[in-house]
C-alpha cells in the first residue's frame, strides 16, 4: 500500500488571482484563478492519482472500482472535497442547500455544508457571514430593498482562524483571503448578490434569488465549535470540527511525529513547510501544496519535517 498523491484541477474565476502559484507553484491557467480544487471526486473536476499502481486514474473512478480502499463504503459518490481558494476579490453572497433540498431540485447532488481554514489574508481582512433578519419576511424584504449592508453580517478575520459553515448559512469570502475549504463534495451554489459586477463579456452573472430564500436559515444561526488543541511528542493536533459531515485537524509537526489510522482513510493538505511521510520503509516527500489521501488498512506511518497539515476524514 501507498500514499495516494493526487493532482490538483484549476478553476478560473472573476474574483481569482496569482496566489496559487505565488504560494504553492501550480501551474495555474490564468491570472484569474480562484479554485484548487485538491481532492476532488466530483464530475466537475476529479483530481487524478499521480503515483503508484492508480497512476493517472480520476478519484471518482478509484472510489468505485476500489472500494476496499476506503472501507466498502455505502455512499456512491466519495463524500468531501478539498480546496484551495484565491479570493483576490470578493466572491459572490451566496447560500448552499442541504442533502434533503440539493437531492429534490439539484439532480441527486449532495447539500453542501463547507468550513475554511484561513491559510493568509490581508491586514484588516473580514468576511461576510449570516445575516440581520429575523424573520423571512424581513429577508426578502431587505434582499428586494437592496439594503446589503444592513442585512449582510461582516466578521473580522486573521490568518489561522477556522469557520464551519452549515448549509443554510449566507456567506462571502472576501479579497485578500487564502483558505482551504473542506466541504462536501457538492458544486451546487445559490447566488444571493453579485455587487452588480459584470463579467469580460459585460454580463451580470445570474442570481438564484428563489431557492436562496427557501433555503437560508433565518435567523441566522452561529455554529459552536471550539477548536481542541493536545499536544504529544513532535505534534500539535487541533481538532476544528467533528461533525455528522467532516471532521477537521490541523497537525503542526516539528522534528517527527508518529501516526497510525487503520479503519478510515484521511485527506491530507500540506499548507505550510514541508517534510516526508515515512512508510514502510520508503520516504515520499510532502512538499508544500501537496496533497494526498492514506487509504482504510494504512497503519503506523511517521512524518518528518516543519509542516502544517490540514487533515480531514468523514
Ligand atoms: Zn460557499
């Protein structure tokens, strides 16, 4: 068995810039990319295997022709996607449904209930993050009213900061934000407002003003996660998350660090540093912007190096 390294897809995006490859050095098809998609199974983007005996096969097709991997899973489709987002301006105000309403009127798609880990962003930086209204009525009445900056909630953000957030709830990342998303894997997206930008062609990109009311929780609700922090022999673990979707870890590793997961397998994204991934025997090296799933039966493996990694697992 090995490290499942996997080679990340690019998406351009009005709001993209240069910062994936300033950052990571990809090989990114604009100066206008916004998306790494990582670790991707879904149609509109599947990261392909770049080693071992799955070379140059798409995830989603591991995930059905080698279910033994991951533990002969019950779902059909592999559940998360990681991403990095170069949010060199602001992104759309946007909503996503939940399972139950994205399998009615998305084509059996999954909800997405997504969470970032804030890699870098600029002084000052904020987000939007839920909303003023208290009851529908008002929701619609604000959004028909344009009053944005009355009901749009801004949250000051800094480097190192986590936010879960629950389909449902109305956000925007903001310019100058660099962040890993874990989410489940879902691309189904209901634009709330757009700051009436137009795009190279002159247009207004399209609203989805009817399912965003249906689907956004009013009153907003904060989530409650407290990261937990614990500390052993060459790592620092933060536990961000544990939900029904995902669970999120940062692992801050100096020097060495030991670890064993036999009955689930990880998704794994080094944001910061670098180091090697010591299995077995043989050494792969875990270079900055890489990223890579452990299979169900890895085992015992050690990382060596000064690296952070953003882990996560179903
Ligand atoms: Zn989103």
């Amino acid at each position: 068995m090995q490290p499942l390294f996997l080679e990340p897809v690019f998406k351009e995006r009005i709001w993209g810039g240069t910062t994936l490859k300033k950052e990571f050095g990809y090989e990114i098809p604009s100066e206008q990319t916004g998306e790494c998609w990582a670790i991707s199974a879904h149609p509109n983007g599947p990261s392909v295997i770049k080693n071992g005996p799955f070379a140059g096969m798409t995830l989603d097709k591991l995930w059905s022709e080698q279910p033994k991997l991951f533990g002969n899973p019950e779902e059909k489709v592999f559940p998360l996607l990681s991403k990095i987002l170069d949010a060199n301006m602001d992104l759309s105000v946007q909503v996503h449904p939940d399972d139950a309403y994205a399998m009615d009127h998305e084509n059996g798609e999954l909800g997405k209930t997504e969470c970032w880990y804030i890699i870098d962003c600029k002084e000052d930086a904020d987000m939007i993050f839920g909303h003023s209204a208290l009851t529908k009525e008002e929701f619609i009445e604000q959004i028909g009213n344009g009053k944005w900056n009355e009901l749009l909630r801004r949250v000051k953000i800094k480097s190192g900061d986590f936010f879960y957030v629950p389909s449902g709830t109305i956000h925007a990342l903001c310019e100058g934000t660099l962040v890993l998303e874990t989410q489940q894997s879902s691309d189904t997206t209901y634009r709330v407002y757009d700051y009436d930008r137009r795009d190279a062609e002159g247009n207004l990109r399209e609203l989805h003003l009817e399912k965003a009311i249906h689907v956004t929780t009013v009153p907003h609700q904060d989530s409650d996660v407290t990261p937990k922090v614990e500390k052993r022999e060459g790592v620092t673990v933060t536990t961000f998350v544990d939900s029904e979707f995902f669970t999120v870890y940062k692992w801050e590793i100096s020097e060495k660090a030991n670890f064993c997961f036999d009955d689930r397998y990880l998704l794994l994204s080094v944001i910061d540093g670098d180091g090697a991934m010591i299995y077995h025997g043989e050494r792969y090296p875990l270079d900055k912007g890489a990223h890579l799933i452990t299979p169900v039966g890895f085992g015992a493996f050690e990382i060596e190096g000064n690296c952070n990694v953003i882990v996560s697992h179903t």
